[in-house]
C-alpha cells in the first residue's frame, strides 16, 4: 500500500536521478576534453624561451622541456611570428582553465544532486507509514522538486519519527528514515556521550544507540 501511494515520487525521483546522471556523465567527458591545457601552457613558455631558434615560417620548433628533460616538438603556425605563436598557445590554455574551473564546480553540484536523489530514493524504499510519504514530499517541497503549498493551504504537517529498538541488554537505537530524520537525530537528539553509525559512502540511515537509556 505504502509503496503504491509513493508511484509518482518514484517516478519524480527516477526522472530526476536520470537526467542528472546523464549530465554529469557529458560534464565530466567535457573535463577530460581539458587535460591538454597545461601542454599549451607549457608549449607557450617554451617558444618563449626557444623560440628564437626557429627559422622564419618553420612549421615545427623542437626544444627541451625543462619539466620533464625530454625534447617535445611543438606545431607552430608558419604565418605567426614566433611571440604570436605563444601567445596563440597561452590564448588556449587559458580558455581550457576556464572551462575546467567552471566544470569541476558544476560536476561537484551534479554529482552532489545525484547524491540527495539516491539518498531520498533510499528512503521511499524504506518508508512504513503514510507519515513518512508526507515527510519526504515536504523535504522534497524544500529542495524544489514539488511545488512547495500556497500560503491558503493550513494543512498540518505530519511528523515522522525515526525506528525505535531497544536491544535485549536495554540499549535503546535510534534509526533516522530519511534525509531529516538523519539530520535532527545526528545534530539535535544525540548526546555527546551517544554512539553514532552510518555506513561509509552508502545512502542510509544514520543509527544513533542511547548510552544513557531513553532520550
């Protein structure tokens, strides 16, 4: 039943996941297409400090490259002079520096998107009850994925509260269902002298275990 009434966040988030996947997959094919930057860097410096040798209209200049200690030929345009055939090189490399610091920031903010969206698909997974539907369409309301409500609508918000076990030996766990639940359990209603669990790089749940009986 829980799983049927969640159909169309499922699909919302399935959407979403999958167009942000496919961005971040031409984002991060656009970033390897800037790794040559730093060759027309150094391409540039090197006609400036050999660039005296090539003869008028040569094609090609070969000189040692002093990072690595190897000789590297560089293309050069007959129809340039040489300080412009550096400049040509910088021009290059600069524009792909940009291209690289733009991309890395908007990769970070897709791979990042993809990461909340797994993270609340886990949760609709997980969901038991109505109220745990109607907290995950509010965090949802929150991130901009459903239209948040019109100052008219007075519905009361339902609160979800997290799974709650006591263990045989009295020690009471705390298991957050979605994003704020993990939230308000890990920066709100553990104490400092609580254990705190959560799988390292896996959407899930944040475990709180009481030291000190009930909270």
């Amino acid at each position: 039943r829980i799983r049927q009434k969640s159909v169309d966040m499922r699909q919302m988030i399935g959407t979403a996941l999958e167009r942000n996947r496919k961005k971040y997959e031409l984002q991060l094919k656009q970033l390897s297409d800037t790794d040559k930057r730093d060759k027309y860097r150094i391409y540039g410096e090197l006609i400036n400090t050999y660039g005296y040798q090539a003869e008028p209209g040569s094609k090609t200049l070969t000189a040692l490259n002093y990072y690595t200690g190897e000789e590297v030929t560089i293309p050069l345009d007959k129809d340039l002079s040489v300080s412009a055939n550096a400049q040509k090189y910088f021009d290059r490399y600069n524009k792909l520096k940009r291209a690289y610091e733009a991309l890395t920031t908007l990769a970070a903010e897709t791979k990042a998107e993809i990461d909340y969206l797994e993270s609340v698909s886990n949760a609709l997974d997980i969901a038991a009850s109505e109220e745990d539907l109607t907290q995950l369409k509010d965090e949802l309301r929150e991130s901009g994925y459903v239209k948040k409500r019109s100052p008219k609508d007075k519905q009361s918000r339902v609160i979800s509260k997290p799974f709650h076990y006591v263990t045989e030996d009295g020690f009471h766990l705390y298991v957050g269902k979605n994003n704020l639940q993990n939230e308000e359990l890990t920066f709100k209603s553990a104490r400092k002298d609580d254990i705190w669990l959560h799988a390292q790089k896996v959407h899930g749940s944040h475990v709180i275990i009481s030291c000190g009986g009930t909270t």
